[in-house]
C-alpha cells in the first residue's frame, strides 16, 4: 500500500479520525485516552464484521491482530491496516520486524517500548487527543524550523563541540568535510541505538545530534528524554534522511523530485520499502546512476564534498546548525 | 522503594489486561484507593464494585478499565510481591500512583520505556545495575540504556 490513509472508526459511544502517513504508525501517550477502546472496536468488528455495531470508514480494509498465531493471521492479510495491542509481546521481536518488511499493510501499534528492530519515523508516534465523545491522534514529538525536537520552550543556535551522527559512511564523510577545520568535531554513533550510547559515554560534550528522522522512531524518546535532562546541551536535529537532503537541495537534476518531494507517500510501496528512508536512498542511487555524481552510500563522492554542494545540500537544516568557517 | 528492572524481563506478566482479566475481585474495585486512581486516570466513577461509570463509554465493568489502570491495581493487590508486571502499559499519568504504592513497601515493576516520573525528587532503584536514582535526570542516564 502507499499513500495516506484517512479513518474513521465509530460506534455509539466514540468516534475516532485519523489518518496514517506512512507504514508504521505508533500510538502511545497517557492510559484512560482510549487506546484500548479503539483498538476493541477494530477487533470486534475484525470478528463479526457489521454485526458488531461497530462502523469503520476507510479505503481498506481495517483488521485486529488477535490471533495469538499472530505469523499465521499476518500471512493471511494484505492490502490492510493492522491494528496490534500492546499486549503482543512479539512486538519488540526481530521475528515480528522480519514477518512485516514486506507486506503490502499499514501498521498502527499501541505500545509504549521502543521498538528497536522496527524503522518507524518520529513523525508517526501519535497520542490519542479526545473531545466529548470525539477522538483523534496527535503527534507526540513537534518539528521545529530546520526540523530540529526540543522539549525546551525556546530555541537556539546550537553551540557543539561535536556533530553526533548515526552514520557511519557517506553521510558521516559529508559532516566530516563540512566541519573541516573548524572547532566542531564529527563523529559517529554507527548506529541509531549507539546515538543514545555516544550521550551518555560523554556528558560534557555540547552535542548536535543529526540523524534519519524517517527510522528515529525507536530512539527518540530516550533520546529526548536526555535532550530534557541536558537541557542546552544537546540539539537534535531529525531531516527524513541525508540522502532526503541531497534530492531537497536541488543539487541532482532527476525528473519529478521535487513533485515526489512534495508528497512521497504517494510513491512509497510499503511492501518495497520498511521505511521512507530506504525509499529516498534508493531514488538517489537510481536518479543518479550512470553520471559523475553517481551517488553511493558506501563513500561520499568528490562532488558532494565542494564547498558550494556541501552548503547547499544542508540548506534546509542550516538555520540550527553550528557554524562552519566557511558560512 | 521503588524497584524497576529496565528492559527485557522474561519473569515478568507482560500482558497485564489478561492477567488481571483472570485475576481480580470485586474487592480490589471496592477499595477506596481503587476509586482514587480509577477517577484521576480513567475519569471514571466506581459505582459498584462491577459496575464503573466512563464519561466516554457509559456504564462499563472493570474489564474495560484502561490498561494502565488495571496494572496499577495488579500492583496495589500484589502485597507478597510475588509477581512482577509490566508497567510499561502505564502511561506517565500512572507514575505518581506507582512512587504511592511504593511508599509503604517494596514494589518491583518492569519497564519497557522511560515512563515520565515528573519534575519532582523521588527514590528508585535501577535493579539492572543497583544505582539508586532520585529523580529523572539521574534515571535518564541510569536507565537508558537498557530500554
């Protein structure tokens, strides 16, 4: 499935709207929100259909993950949005994570673990807001300008000692490059749950944190959490991927980015792609390939790194950025 | 005091809602402190012991308790402590009423997250490393790592 999904789950007593952007959507938040009351009105009627009472308006169909088998329920399922409980303790498992790559459904999951082995962005984790008898989804984790997250009430230009990123190869290079010197030193985390790790090993540290919102999911709350604790001390800054950064700069001429830029859901196949982040790599690679600027993941080409494709690669981010020498 | 062991935790009842499904009395709902916690997370009114009164979903019996509500009560009702739950099915509105139920005696919960203690001190131990925390930056970066 690709594109947005709007919802509309009601029975007498509850109304739920929504809508879901993208493969996996998360839904945590305070308890008595009705998490639990929606995630029954889909099993009920998963079970008995319109005899349930229960209306669910949407373009697919709607289904509860009920079934303790839940490998051979899943096998049995597509085209659907999957709604799970958080008592399925097989969420947190790679098993599950491998059992959903690559299927054509929509995932909304109740649970509050971060759920490691899944690439889920931090735009999709979602409380349940509630008006009388009316409820919708709120995102939990607010973008700012330069789609940085603070839990601080204001913001300001980061001043880091260090560039933390997650990546360890050609995005890691580009910030390497960038920061030539000056005072800021790059360094990598190699790893989403090694960004967390780098944090804590160096509490002193003014940190930017800059990694690939598109499957931060997992992290950000402890990541934030920190980000709170430290208050000042570290910025975190979530873009959909580097490889989203580089199609947003303009730099590399391919047909129809910019109208993919605008709304990529539209073209992002679940059952092809785990995560936006692995569609806007793949996009890269083959909007590229075949030219001088052919574009790797494994190591930064020469091109990228010219002082005038660096600066405006980064362009969207820029405005909370430490300082380069060479702004 | 309270004891979190963060993380994975094999011992522990994951799904709380089937265990107190199958667990609980009409006693536990009758208690005064069931009350408090079902009418400040739930918003709910305890009308009789089976029966509860929801702003959203009308009359309901205390199978329809939110999760987190129902985990508290496991708690509350395990004095022995001889099981540990899965807390993480509480959300930061439960916190308050996990640090009370831990005033009086020893509890042991797990947690799957950084569930939201608030800005105020408290004490807790970090089982999986035995450092006591006393408020949340310090359970930030005692626990962090293993969630």
């Amino acid at each position: 499935m690709k594109g947005r999904i709007d919802i509309r789950v009601s029975n007498s007593r509850a109304s739920f709207r929504f809508t879901l952007n993208r493969n996996i959507t998360v839904v945590r938040g305070d308890s008595g929100t009705g998490k639990t009351t929606l995630y029954e009105m889909i099993a009920e009627h998963t079970r008995l259909g319109k005899a349930s009472g229960v209306e669910i308006a949407a373009p697919c169909p709607c289904v509860a993950l009920t079934d303790m088998d839940w490998q051979n329920q899943l096998g049995h399922t597509r085209g659907s949005v999957v709604f799970i409980d958080e008592g399925a303790d097989y969420l947190a498992s790679r098993g599950f994570a491998s059992a959903i790559q690559k299927t054509d459904n929509y995932y909304v999951i109740f649970n509050r673990e971060n759920l490691h082995e899944l690439p889920y962005s931090v735009e999709e984790i979602y409380e349940i807001r509630t008006s009388t008898r009316y409820h919708t989804l709120k995102k939990i984790y607010q973008r700012r300008e330069g789609y940085v997250y603070s839990q601080a009430r204001t913001q300001q230009k980061a001043r880091a000692d260090v560039l933390l990123t997650e990546d360890s190869h050609a995005g890691y290079q580009f910030y390497q490059r960038l920061y030539e010197g000056t005072a800021v030193r790059c360094e990598t985390a190699k790893s989403n749950s090694g960004v967390y790790t780098w944090l804590q090993d160096h509490p002193e540290q003014n940190v930017f944190v800059m990694a690939d919102g598109a499957a931060f999911g997992s992290e950000i709350d402890r990541v934030m959490k920190l980000e709170k604790q430290r208050a000042g001390r570290i910025t975190v800054c979530l873009p959909e991927s580097f490889e989203w950064l580089i199609l947003k700069s303009g730099l590399i001429p391919i047909k129809g980015v910019e109208k993919m830029l605008e709304d990529p859901g539209e073209q992002i196949e679940s059952a092809k792609f785990f995560s936006w982040e692995r569609f806007f790599e793949d996009y890269l690679i083959r909007g590229s390939a075949g030219t001088y600027y052919a574009y790797s993941k494994g190591r930064l080409l020469p091109f990228y790194a010219v002082r005038e494709n660096l600066n405006r690669i980064i362009e969207s981010v820029a405005e909370h950025m430490p300082e380069t020498a060479h702004e | 005091m309270l004891n979190i062991y963060f993380g994975d935790m094999p011992e522990a009842i994951y799904n709380t809602a089937v265990f107190f499904k199958n667990t609980y009395k009409d006693s536990w709902i009758a208690s005064p402190l069931a009350a408090e916690m079902i009418a400040d997370v739930d918003r709910s009114r305890v009308v009789t012991p089976q029966i509860i009164e929801s702003p959203v979903l009308g009359m309901i019996t205390p199978l329809q308790l939110s999760g987190g509500v129902k985990t508290l009560l496991l708690i509350a009702n395990d004095k022995s402590g001889k099981h540990v739950f899965n807390a993480s099915t509480c959300g930061d509105n439960c916190a308050k009423w996990i640090l009370r139920l831990a005033q009086s005696r020893k509890v042991v919960i797990n947690l799957r997250h950084l569930m939201d203690f608030g800005d105020d001190t408290f004490k807790a131990k970090v089982l999986n490393n035995g450092r006591i925390v006393r408020n949340m930056r310090e359970m930030v970066e005692a626990a962090g790592q293993y969630v």
